[in-house]
C-alpha cells in the first residue's frame, strides 16, 4: 500500500467520511419526545404547545415586518447593512468544525 499514496489517501478519507457520517451530534440525536411512549394527553398537549408557539413566532415576524416597513429608506438601509455587519462579525464566534461534530454539549 506504500508504493500506492492515492490509494493510501483515497482509504483515509473513507475512514474519515465514515467517522464524520457515524458520529453522535446534538442535530442528529432524537428529541426526547420520541424515545419513550406518551399517552395520547402528552401528545395532544405537546401538539398544542408547538401550534402556540407556530403562531407566537409568526405573530412575531409579522409585527416585525410592519415595525421595519414604518421606518424611512434611510432608516431601512442603515439596518440592513447593520444586519450584514453583525453576520460578518459573528461569524468569528462560531464553534469550531470539530467541536461541532465530536462534542456532545450543546451551546
């Protein structure tokens, strides 16, 4: 297999892509919800909190959107490129590719 470093490489990143593939992560573990058996009340009961909450959120964006559409261009603008400077400078604040992947933590 020395005599072959494509072959070595081509092996390594299959092992690395499985490990990356089979690794536990925040994103990927089931919600709790759906690892023990609810009655029928839980679920109608967990049913209804997520509509609340649908319509919280949406209530929300819709209040958000008429609070941005009363403001000035001027104003509009400068919060757009406030939008756009605040991306650039949180993008420093993420966690790391390894992090994300091997912790279990969640933040």
């Amino acid at each position: 297999m020395s005599r072959y470093p494509a072959v070595r490489f081509f092996v390594y990143v299959v092992m690395f892509g499985l490990i990356i593939v089979t690794a536990y992560s925040c994103k990927t573990a089931a919600p709790l919800e759906n690892k023990t058996k609810l009655t029928t009340e839980e679920k109608a009961v967990i049913r209804m909190k997520n509509k609340e909450e649908k319509q919280a959120e949406k209530e929300y964006e819709e209040a958000v959107k008429k609070h941005r559409k009363s403001q000035a261009k001027s104003t509009q603008l400068m919060m757009k490129e406030a939008k756009k400077q605040q991306r650039k400078n949180n993008k420093i604040h993420q966690r790391s590719l390894w992090d994300r992947l091997f912790r279990k933590k969640c933040r």
